[in-house]
C-alpha cells in the first residue's frame, strides 16, 4: 500500500512540492521508532501537508475535523498519532484492556485497507495489536478475538453496533480514541443512526443533554472526523461528536472570505464556544465555493461523447488502447448497477476476436488480454475480498465495479477512472476519480457522456471540474479492420464506423450465443434503466430516460432487440413513460436507487 517517493519519473517535482511539507515526520513528535518505520520500510521521506497539520494537533489530545482532498494522506494523518501515543502509554497496553482506538469506515474494502495499513504501522510496537470486524464476516470468529482484545479496532458501524449491542466481552472502558475516516460516505451510505447509536452507547455524544455533556467531559476522549466534503450531515455528525474541534484543511474557504485570517496559519484556529455556527458557516462556504471539490492538478479530465448503440463498442475500443499504448496499466471502470457490473465484467472478460482483426474469422484470442476484476455489493464476502486484493496487487488489470470502490480505496498505480455511468452528483464524481492521481501521480480521467447528457459538463464545472474532449476519431482510426488502417480521413458517424459496426456484431453474436450471457445482458439493461431514473435534484433534468431511445440503450448491452419480459415494474414505468410523452409535460419518476 505504501509508495515510495520519487518512483515515478514522469511526475514532476513540482506537482509533488505542493502536497508534501517541509518539514519532516520527527519535527512533527512522532516517536523516533514510528519515524524510522515510515520512512525505511514505508518509503514516506516526508509528511503531506494535511499530514503536517493535523498530526501534532492529534498528538496534543484535541478533537479534530479534517477535510482534504481525496489522495493526500488522510489515514496516516490519523493513524500515525494514535499509534505513537498507545506505543508510549505506561503501563504498556494489554489485550486485557480491550479497546483503544476504533476507526469508523463506510465500506469493508476501506476497512480491510486501513487494516493493513495498521498492521504496518504497529510493525514495532508487538503489543499492540490491530483488528477488524465488519458485515458479512463471520460473528462467532469476530466475538472470539473481541474477548482476546483488540487495541486498535476497525469497523464498517453496522457491524460494530452489532457487537456493542450483543457482544458482552467486548471491552472498551478504556476507548480513547473515536475516528470517523470518510464521514461523508458513511453518512451516505445512510449509517448516520447507526452512528448516533454506537456514540450513545460508548457515552460519547456530545449533545444538549446535560446528563450526556458531564460523561463526555469525564472520559478521556479525543474524537477524529475526517472527510473529502462537508455538508449538513457531516456538520451534524461533528457537532454531536466532536467537543471544540480544530478544523483542518479548511483554509482554501477561508481565504476565500476571509483573507487575513486564515494567513500564516497552519490550521483554522480553534473552535471557540459557538461550533455550531461555526460550522454552520463553512457549511454553506462550501456549497458556494467553487473549488470545493479540489481535484489533484495533474489529473487529467475528459469526456467522450458517444451515441446510447454504440457506447459498449466504444468502451472496449478505449481500454484496447489503453493497453496497448502502455502494457502495463491499472483502470476502473465505474458502473451504475451490480448487475450491470456482472455483464461488463463478463464481456470483458470473454469476449473473443480473431487475429486476422477480422471479427468474424476462425483464430480467435481474448479481445482485452489483461486481467478483469469485479466489485459490488451483491457479491459475497470472499468473492470481494479477492477482488479488492487481486486488483490491488497485479500491475496491468482492469476493475469493473459500482461506487462501492468510489470511496477511499487507495489501489496502487491506477493509471485511469473511466465513469461509463454518470455519477450521481459533483461530489461522486470528485471521489470517483480520486481513486487515480493520488500522492503526486499522474492520472487521467474519462467520462462517458450521450450527446443529450452534454449539459453535465456545465453542472460539473460549476464545481471545479472541467472536461476537455477525448480525440475518439483518431483512436478509431488507428485499429486496422480487415487487416487494414483507415486512411480515409473522412469524418464517418461513429455508428457507421467500420471497426465499431465489426465490434458491435461480434458483441451482439457473443451476448446471443448462450443464455446465460442474454439473461446477464437483459438484467443489465432492466437495472441500468432504472438507475438512470434515479438520478435526484437538478440532475434528473439531464439524465431523462424520455430522450433515450431504449432499442439503442439494448444495442449497449449487446441485445439486438429491447427485452420484453422485464418485469412488471419495468413495463409500468415505460407505459407511464409513454404517456408522459404524449403529454410532453415533465415527468414525476418513482426513485428506485441502485444497490452499490
Ligand atoms: N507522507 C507520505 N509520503 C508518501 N506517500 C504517502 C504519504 N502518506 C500517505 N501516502 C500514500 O498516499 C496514498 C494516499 O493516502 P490515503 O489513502 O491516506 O489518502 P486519502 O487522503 O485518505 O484519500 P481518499 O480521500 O481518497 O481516501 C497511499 O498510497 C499512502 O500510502
């Protein structure tokens, strides 16, 4: 998981200058065992700026709340601090003692993931020791090395309020330390009762109650919330949470409004009595900000504009030439729905073509040669586990996945974020393509837009994002068919291009030669239609299925024709679509959102 600085040639050194501070990881008073760790077997030379503001600020015993930008260091900023003060407690931690430290995180990938960044971290410290929990492992395995102890415990909160709920060895009298890492996200993810709950039960909810203020006081707490994007959830969370928290990461705002006092600061001062208001104010700072969503500066952002019947033509052309410009590569490809991801994985997987470049001849190899991942939040637990690590670990891999990998996962060298579904919003998308251009990298981003979805670029620039066009044609035009280049330089629709029609018949022989593969394309398509209709607030303006023409939304999943036996849900919705047509009024859709 870690990098090493300096390993990639092509980044320059100033990209990286602004990340990282000047000073370094002894300056901050990390213990000097945990300094020589980071930098001798983790390969961090020296702190990332958010790293160099919050870790000393963590070290004095505050509560904290971090925003930053997605790839600068975050988990470190958190888990450095915690470390070096459990390693320096007296007497020394015991498993006895039960828990210490426990990292809230929305998804089990990301738990998996700090895990092992924690396991890293506490390499020197033997006795202190990491552990997970979270959903869809099993809970008698989890119960047992609870009652062993964990010193420092990382849980997705549905799991974790299982346990406190049902687990009675579960010890946490001696809890100093309470992390929300990616608090957004989990709040997203709809566990913001869940949190209220678990806060409740280990006593530190910081709210009106009088009762509850004194237990606060009385507990040796320090809480940690950290996050990509602020909003009213967030704010609510920290305001039941933390108690007069120093706001990190946050000076961008600042300086927006408020020029001087932000000025030679290494962190926003701290909160006084009202946090409330305080926090009430950066709140509506960020809706207006427009660089809220503050992307890394050498990603590269694009759009590509493609016709609904030609967009899986497309996407496999794309990713043919990403590999074969550079062997070796890492690319996600995000996706609207699982079973949408369990067809894309399957063609991309398996659809074969032939060497003569001739799609319908006899020789035939794998189109795409590397590896094919998946992840969603259908597939079981183990299934998961070995995508997530597969993934991270090949060099040269394509990962299929819904926004379940959108937040926090941190997969090494990933070179590309293709977003073939739009995501649901601004915020999404900032998270989407963070997973590339992390630490200084270079990356590159590409969204796939239908030309009557073409007003997102407007919403997204709104935000801080701007697209510059993908050159499609040039790329179409450098795949030879019948064994030949294009040397017309014509401009030819890209549905009558010759490489695309060639493509798009082998993909719709492939998707017809089994049932299994039909049954795959015709879910897809049902999903995919419904999860378009899902798109909330402005967006639903933008992304109307009224302007889609469903026989060329099905050309997209290789189906020659529009499934019939969709369901009844299905049929409802296009009658009702049909009717809104007639009446050419704007249309109230029923939400039904996609399971990620
Ligand atoms: N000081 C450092 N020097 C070099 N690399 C670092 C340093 N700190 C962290 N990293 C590496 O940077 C990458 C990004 O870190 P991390 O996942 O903590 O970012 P993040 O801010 O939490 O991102 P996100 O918001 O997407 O979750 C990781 O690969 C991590 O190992």
């Amino acid at each position: 998981m870690a990098k090493k600085l300096g390993k990639s040639p092509a980044v320059k050194d100033e990209e990286k200058e602004g990340l990282f501070a000047s000073c370094s990881f002894p300056d901050l008073g990390l213990h000097p065992t945990l300094c020589a760790h980071l930098q001798d077997k983790m390969g961090f030379k020296a702190p990332t700026r958010i790293q160099a503001q919050a870790i000393p600020v963590a070290i004095s015993g505050q509560h904290m709340l971090v925003k930053a930008a997605t790839g600068t260091g975050k988990t470190l900023a958190y888990l450095a601090p915690i470390v070096h003060l459990l390693q320096m407690r007296e007497p020394r931690a015991e498993r006895t003692d039960g828990t210490f430290a426990l990292v809230l995180v929305p998804t089990r990938e990301l738990c998996l993931q700090v895990y092992g960044i924690v396991q890293q971290l506490v390499h020197r410290f033997h006795w202190i020791v990491p552990g997970y929990i979270m959903g869809g492992e099993n809970r008698a395995k989890e119960k047992a090395r609870l009652r062993k102890g964990i010193s420092i415990l990382i849980a997705t909160p549905g799991r974790l309020l299982d346990h406190l709920q049902h687990t009675s060895s579960f010890v946490y009298s001696n809890l100093r330390w309470i992390v929300f890492d990616e608090a957004d996200s989990i709040l997203e993810l709809g566990f913001g009762k869940a949190l209220e709950d678990i806060l409740e039960l280990l006593g530190s909810r910081n709210d009106a109650s009088k009762q509850n203020k004194n237990k606060m006081e009385s507990m040796q707490r320090q809480n940690l919330l950290l996050s990509a994007t602020l909003n009213e959830k967030v704010n609510r969370l920290a305001k039941i949470s933390l108690k007069n928290p120093v706001m990190i990461g946050l000076e961008e705002q600042n300086k927006t409004s408020d020029s001087s006092s932000a000025r030679g600061k290494n962190h926003t001062s701290l909160l006084s009595d009202d946090e409330e208001k305080i926090l009430e104010k950066h709140s509506t700072k960020v809706e207006q900000t427009v660089d809220d969503f503050k992307l890394p500066a050498q990603l590269v952002q694009r759009y590509v504009k493609v016709s609904c019947g030609s967009r899986l033509a497309i996407l496999l052309t794309i990713l043919k030439s990403l590999f074969e410009r550079q062997l070796s590569h890492k690319v996600v490809v995000f996706l609207s729905t699982c079973d949408s991801v369990d067809f894309h994985h399957t063609v991309l997987n398996q659809l074969e073509w032939t060497s003569g470049l001739q799609l319908d001849m006899d020789k035939k190899q794998k189109f795409l040669s590397c590896k094919v991942f998946r992840l969603h939040g259908n597939m079981d637990q183990d299934d998961r586990k070995k995508s997530f690590l597969g993934f991270s670990s090949e060099k040269s891999a394509v990962l299929v996945s819904t926004d379940v990998a959108a937040r926090g996962l941190d997969f090494p060298k990933v070179k590309c974020i293709i977003q073939y579904d739009s995501p649901g919003d601004a915020s999404e998308y900032v998270h989407r393509v963070g997973r590339t251009a992390r630490i200084g990298e270079k990356g590159e981003a590409l969204l796939f837009l239908q030309p009557v979805e073409i007003d997102y670029l407007s919403d997204l620039k709104l935000h801080g994002a701007v697209l510059t066009e993908y050159p499609l044609q040039k790329v179409l035009d450098s795949f030879p068919v019948n064994g030949q280049r294009l040397h017309k330089r014509k401009q030819i629709s890209l549905d009558m291009h010759p490489w695309i029609m060639s493509l798009q018949r082998a993909l719709e022989s492939f998707v017809a030669s089994e049932d299994t593969t039909k049954k795959l394309a015709r879910d897809a398509f049902c999903s995919w239609i419904r999860a378009y209709t899902a798109h909330r607030g402005e967006l639903k303006n933008i992304f109307m299925v009224k302007k889609l023409h469903l026989g060329h939304v099905a050309r997209s999943f290789g189906l020659k024709e529009q499934p019939s036996l969709v369901g009844r849900s299905h049929q409802v919705q296009l009658k009702k679509r049909k009717k809104e047509q007639k009446r050419e009024r704007p249309a109230k859709r029923r939400k039904i959102p996609a399971k990620r």
